[in-house]
C-alpha cells in the first residue's frame, strides 16, 4: 500500500488544486467569494515549472559538486573493483558479470565491457 499511496497524495493534490481554481474554497459564512478565486492562469504553471527547475537544478549542482555537504561523507568512499563486499553472495549467473567488473579497475570501462559483453550475445545469432 505504502508504494501506491504518494501516487493517491499527488492525485488529491492536482484535484484539489483544479477543484480551488475552478470553483474557490468552501464558504460558510455565506459571503461573496468571488473575490477569494484564483482564475487559473498559465503563468501559474510556468512559475511554478520555473521554480522547480531552479530548485531541482540546485540541488543536482550540490549534489554533484560538493556531495558532502548532504550528509554524511562515508557514503563516498572509492570502490575497490577487486574486493566484493561480504554482504554480497553472488549467484553463479552473475559471475560473469562480476568476473568482467572486478577485471577493470576503471568503473565506466567495467560498465561499457559489460554492456559490450551482453550485446555480443544478442549480436551471435545475428552472424
């Protein structure tokens, strides 16, 4: 349920946000309320898209640029290609996966050899 339930949040939200624009809070007191409506207007949604972009775009030069700043700094210490954790049991058909990481030392080359060893395997029946 926990998985579905930021998914319920976010669509309550946008409904309620539709439902405040079109037809303005609820009144209770009976007064005009006309005044209290907020007309939807796209500069709303290019100010808010703006606003998010600005934060989200912070928050990836911080995280990128200075990471330790976010927490704690133990998080980014190097990997070692040729130690496997001890929390990590490896199943016999990721050993060649695992023999192809810890093989090269360079993460990205690691990953592209990876990637170029899986392709050759769609690309045999082909040849």
């Amino acid at each position: 349920f926990h998985f579905i339930l930021p998914f319920i949040i976010a669509g309550a939200s946008m409904i309620h946000l539709l439902f405040l624009h079109q037809t303005g809070s609820s009144n209770p007191t009976g007064l005009n309320s006309n005044p209290d409506k907020v007309p939807f207007h796209a500069y709303y949604s290019y100010k808010d898209a703006f606003g998010f972009a600005v934060m989200l775009g912070a928050l990836a030069a911080l995280s990128t640029f200075a990471p330790n700043i976010l927490g704690d700094p133990d998080n980014f210490t190097p990997a070692n290609p040729l130690v496997t954790p001890p929390h990590i049991k490896p199943e016999w058909y990721f050993l060649f996966a695992y023999a192809i990481l810890r093989s090269i030392p360079n993460k990205l080359g690691g990953v592209l050899a990876l990637l170029f060893s899986i392709m050759v395997l769609f690309l045999i029946p082909i040849l």
